[in-house]
C-alpha cells in the first residue's frame, strides 16, 4: 500500500549563527519539536517563520524554502506541521549544526 512521506522539507536553519542558537546548541538533540513562528512583520522578509526552541530564538527556514509554507500560516493552516530537529552537529560551521524538517501532522 501507497503511503506517502509526511516530511515536506528539510533544511538547515537560516541565520543560526546571528541569533541564540549556540545557547540552546547543548539541550538540543535529534527529535526534538521546533516552535514555528511566522513574522509577517519582519522587515527583511514578510513570509519569514521563525524557529525557536522553548522561545530562544535560533534562526529561520531558509527563505528559498518558507514560500509556499508561510502561505499555509496565513490562511490559517499553521497547525497541520510540526517542526522536528533530524540532526545536531555542534562541530560544522554555523550554518550548518543544526537540520531541522518539517512534517504535515498526523491527523489521526
């Protein structure tokens, strides 16, 4: 039988090295839920989401990414995904320690 992936995307965190995310580096670990918080404000991006973990800040999907996602958010959609980490590497560049996907939610 057919079952398709839940996963949509996966990526590495936009901006990890600007924001906090070298504090939440240690706590954070593969499998652990992502805060997705779109800002439609930002003043760089008005499709940015933003992804924290337990509120500190760590970066953004990636804006080649977030298009077709932050559509879904603003028509209300937000709480079909979930955000997970896949991968920690603490000893990559910045722009590369943390993998993130996101999936649509189990409707069951």
């Amino acid at each position: 039988m057919y079952e398709p992936s839940r996963n949509l995307f996966s990526f590495h965190i936009a901006g990890f090295q600007h924001h906090d995310g070298a504090l939440a580096l240690g706590e954070l670990k593969a499998g652990d839920t992502l805060e997705l918080v779109p800002e439609r404000d930002n003043p760089y991006d008005a499709e940015a989401i933003a992804v924290k973990f337990h509120g500190t800040m760590l970066g953004y999907i990636p804006a080649d990414s977030v298009g077709p996602l932050s559509t879904l958010f603003f028509y209300g959609h937000g709480a079909a995904f979930e955000c997970r980490v896949l991968q920690v590497a603490p000893e990559r560049s910045p722009w590369h320690q943390i993998r993130a996907a996101v999936f649509v939610r189990d409707a069951r």
